[in-house]
C-alpha cells in the first residue's frame, strides 16, 4: 500500500513484497517507509474514498488482507466498534510484529497468513479490505477468489491498488525517468505493473455486483512529498537498493533535485479502488 502481506510465490521480490527477506537495514527502511506512507496525504485520500466504498458498520466482522503495520486495521475498528471484529492478515511476521507493537486496545486480531490460503471458513466475514497486495502476487484472480470464498453472501469486498503504468514525472530532462524507469522496473515496482486498472475487470469476471471504481491521481508536487510514496526519487534509498548502471542513479537524483529547487518538479501516480458485492 500497498500494504505487504503477500503469497509465498511471488513474480518478483521487490523490497515491499519480501520483508522477511530483507536484510535488517533495509528491513527498517522498508517499515518506517510503510509507516510514513500512510501519513502522506494523497494515500490518506485514497483510503478515505475507499472507507466509503467498502462502509464498514457497527457489528461487522472484517478482513484486513495485507494488513502491513495494522493503522488500516484500527481504523476500520471504529466503526465496527466493540460488537464488531477485524481480522488483520499479513504474510509477513515482522509486518505482524510490528502492528502487535503498535496495538491500541481496539478489537482486531492479528495473524500472519496468505491471503490465497486463508484459514477461514467459507462465509466468516462480512467485508475485505485489501490494500496494495495483488501487484505483489503471482495470481491475482486466485486470491480475489479466496477473498470472496471467506466473504458472506451480499457482503462487501473493497481492493485498492496501484496502476504503475500510470507513474509520471515532469521537470526532469526528457526521456531520462523512462531510462530509469526501464532499470527499476520489477524492482522498485512490481511486474504487475497494470494491477489497479484490471480490478474492475476481475471482480466483474467473478460475478460480483453493486461494482464501483474509481481512479485517485495522487499527485506529487515536490520531491520530498513524492519520496513517501516513490523509492525512485528518494535520495535515503540506499545505492545497494537500485538497479541501476553506475552512474545513472546519481544523474536522476540530481535532476530530482534541480526539478525540486526550481519549483517544476510534477509526479503522478494513479490508484485505483474497486469494490462490490458477493452474489447472495
């Protein structure tokens, strides 16, 4: 989110889709880095517009699938409140530990799991929300299905997620975020680079109903806001981290910085959210 709860198999293992397999540098990087994301405006935004696609209400149980650090999970408590549950699932146990640590006494449960696998009876919960996951995954109709299996009959599933292909920069010299781009690509960002422009098409294919989408262009006006949410343009990514040929890193970076120091400095990225209902 994103958040990072992913299947064991993944097409690629970007920093965000094997925390577990981080080294403890980047580890806390990639944590802090989850952290300071969800405090950025322009996700905050986003996820609003989602609270209001997935409309969690007093009494529900609900599934937090990739639930990363836990704050989405605490959120939905609230309207749930004390008759209600969340069910926070992360494929990764340091994301896991990490949302036990920041546990604020509201009524969720975190467990470390797969979402293509989960351990739920058909039906258990009311409501899914999934953040900025099925980018990571290898097969992303094959975990929609396994959210829709635990969901009960006219429940409501809400999935979040990033439309790479959308990611655009203005102010630098032209053709040179492409190159970098090019470099970076299933490194910084996943294979699955379409992934929200395909969740409508998904959930329809599934036979969902009551479908809405809706496009969020988050947009980035200087380099420090966009470095929350894009590695690419964050200078505190350390060089081991990139996948790029010497030289370039630094070029683009400094660009980044000029762009910044001029006030023409323009990044966009589009997410989308979809969500609908179960047959029943």
């Amino acid at each position: 989110m994103n958040n990072c709860g992913m299947e064991p198999a993944q097409k690629d293992r970007t920093p965000f889709s094997d925390i577990d397999g981080l080294t403890a540098q980047m580890s806390e990087i990639v944590l802090d880095a989850l952290t300071a994301m969800g405090r950025h405006p322009e996700i905050r935004r986003v996820r609003r517009i989602a609270f209001d696609a997935l409309q969690p209400a007093a009494g529900q149980r609900l599934l937090d699938a990739g639930s990363g650090n836990g704050e989405v999970a605490r959120a939905l408590a609230v309207p749930v409140g004390a008759q209600g549950e969340i069910l926070a699932v992360d494929h990764s146990s340091a994301m896991t530990a990490a949302a036990i640590s920041s546990h604020d006494g509201s009524n969720v449960r975190y467990l470390t799991g797969d979402a293509g696998d989960l351990h739920l009876p058909d039906g258990h919960v009311d409501g899914v929300w999934c953040e900025r996951l099925l980018q990571h995954v290898d097969d992303a109709d094959a975990v929609i299905g396994e959210l829709i299996r635990v969901t009960r009959p006219g429940g409501r599933i809400c999935l979040i997620d990033t439309d790479w292909g959308s990611l655009a920069f203005d102010g630098m010299p032209a053709g040179l975020g492409d190159m970098v781009l090019g470099h970076v690509h299933g490194h910084f960002t996943p294979q699955q680079h379409d992934m929200g422009r395909t969740l409508r098409r998904r959930l329809v294919a599934a036979g969902l109903r009551d479908l809405t989408a809706t496009p969020v262009t988050c947009f980035f006006a200087t380099p420090e806001s966009a470095a929350v949410v894009l590695p690419m343009v964050n200078p505190d990514v350390p060089e081991s981290a990139w996948a790029t040929p010497p030289g370039l890193r630094e070029e683009w970076l400094a660009c980044v910085e000029a762009a910044g120091a001029s006030g023409t400095f323009l990044a966009v990225l589009t997410i989308w959210v979809v969500a609908a209902s179960t047959p029943g």
